[in-house]
C-alpha cells in the first residue's frame, strides 16, 4: 500500500473496533484502519470514519 502523505489521523483504532468489523466490510478499509486510524485527507474532502455512532442527530 503507498504512503498517503497528507493524511491527519484524529483517532486510532480499538482492538475491539478491528475485530468487530473484520468480515464484515472490506479487508482493505481494516488495513486502512490499522495503517492510518480514523482521520481525513485530500483537506477533507475524505475521511476513514469510525464506523461506531455513539451520538445520532436527528433534524
């Protein structure tokens, strides 16, 4: 995997999170998640998420 140069990681992710989602999306976005964390690139415009939603809002 090539180095992604202007990634800002604001999170690394749990063991826990890693297992749980191993299986059920792709191995590359768990390779993401170990390599990089949860954070954005590109000035934001992408972002590798935590995929767990403690807080929802509604409108």
């Amino acid at each position: 995997m090539e180095k992604i140069s202007d990634f800002i990681c604001f999170e690394k992710p749990s063991q826990e999170i890693v297992e749980k989602y191993t299986g059920k999306v792709p191995e590359q976005i768990i390779d993401l998640w170990k390599q990089y964390g949860f954070g954005s690139m590109l000035n934001g415009y992408l972002r590798l998420i935590k995929p767990i939603v403690e807080l929802l809002y509604y409108r």
